[in-house]
C-alpha cells in the first residue's frame, strides 16, 4: 500500500493551496449531485481542470553557481533590454529582460530565479491586456519584486496580469530569504513573467524558447 502511495505522488503533482477552493467546489458539487450522471460528470471535469491549472510539480534545479533560471513554465516571447517598473524606484537606465507567456495549459506557479533576500514587493494597479503584447509589461497589472543575492547582484521578476488573469497571488515579503526555484507566486489564468537582470548578464535563451520553471537557466550572471 506504502509503495502504491509513492507511486501516485511521484506522478501526481501537488496542488498549489490557492487552488483548493477551485477543487473542492466543483467536487462538492458532483457529490451533492451524484444521482444524476450530467451534474456528476460536470462537477469532476471542472475539479479535474482545476486540478491540472493550479499543478506545481517538484523541479530540480541546476547545481551551479551564478546563473538565472525560469521563474515560470512558458514561451520566451521577449528577450531585449527595458526600463524596470517605475514604482520600484530603480532609475530609467534599461537592463536585459527576459519575458515568459504562460498560457491556460502551463503551470502557473512562480519560481524564484536566484538564491537572495526580498528587497521590495509592490503591487500596480493596471489593465488587462493580452499579456503576450510588448506593451502588456507597463499597462498591465502587476507585481514586482527585487531580490539581492548573497553577492549583492539585484534581479527584478514581474508578475503581469493577462487578458484572462484577473488575480495575482505573492507569498514573499520584504526582508524574506527565498531559495533557487523555491515557489513564491502564482497568476490565474494566463499571465506573464518578467525578469530583469544585472548590466553584463549573459542570456542564454532565445524567443520562441520553452522554458521549465526553476530548471531552465535563462542567464549567467556578470
């Protein structure tokens, strides 16, 4: 029985708890309606859905020093140089940027891209446009957050509300020390995630690139 149970983990991922409510309504509802198949079979497909959206599987994140992973599961769809968000204060000089479009189907945690300390979190009221548009990164609501590593590197990750994702979810706080891949966030339900990195950064990803979030590494740092 122990052995079947470490089965079903190691291929069953976990659910972020902010997708709790999201499951166990629909479950609820096809147990209250089990007497009638339509209702049953409505209630377990939207659980089943749920489920699938608000995943967040275990990730291994790569052993070496100095580098910048995914902080989502994507498609690269920006790799430029731009301003950071104005409200986090941190002047008009642009820095490399790396943009990640999550559709409805790919998981919607947050990863942190670097071991560090939170600095700054602040949230920005905005607009809801399709989050793959260049203009999405300014007009769009969003999250940003600062984060310094141990060897005093500063790197930026904005989670940016899309078309459809009208809730952004973020665990860190100032004063917060994050781990390499560790979940801090998430967006429902299509979104984007922006990480800007230090002058001199290497990227070494492309647009058009799939990433894995907390694995693949998207930056060596200067």
């Amino acid at each position: 029985m122990g052995h079947a149970l470490s089965l079903v983990r190691s291929h069953i991922p976990p659910v972020h708890p902010a997708g709790l409510p999201f499951i166990a309504v629909p479950l609820a509802v096809a147990a209250l309606g089990r007497n009638r198949r339509w209702i049953r079979r409505s209630g377990l497909t939207v659980a089943a859905a749920n489920a699938a959206f608000f995943r967040n599987p275990h990730r291994v994140p790569p052993n070496r020093a100095d580098v910048v992973v995914a902080a989502a599961d994507g498609e690269v769809t920006l790799v430029d140089s731009a301003t950071p968000p104005a409200e986090l204060g941190l002047g008009t000089a642009p820095l490399p940027r790396v943009s990640i479009f999550l559709s409805v189907l790919d998981v919607h945690v947050q990863r942190c891209p670097v071991a560090g300390h939170v600095v700054n979190v602040v949230h920005q009221p905005g607009r809801f446009m399709s989050a793959d548009l260049d203009e999405a990164s300014d007009a769009n609501e969003r999250n940003s957050m600062i984060i310094r590593t141990p060897d005093d590197r500063q790197i930026v990750v904005v989670q940016i509300a899309g078309l459809v994702a009208r809730r952004i979810i973020c665990d860190a706080r100032p004063g917060d020390v994050l781990t390499l891949g560790e979940t801090y966030g998430l967006i429902r339900f299509g979104s984007r995630v922006d990480t800007f990195l230090p002058a001199g950064s290497r990227v070494l990803v492309e647009r058009g690139q799939r990433t894995i979030g907390a694995e693949t590494v998207i930056a060596e740092l200067p």
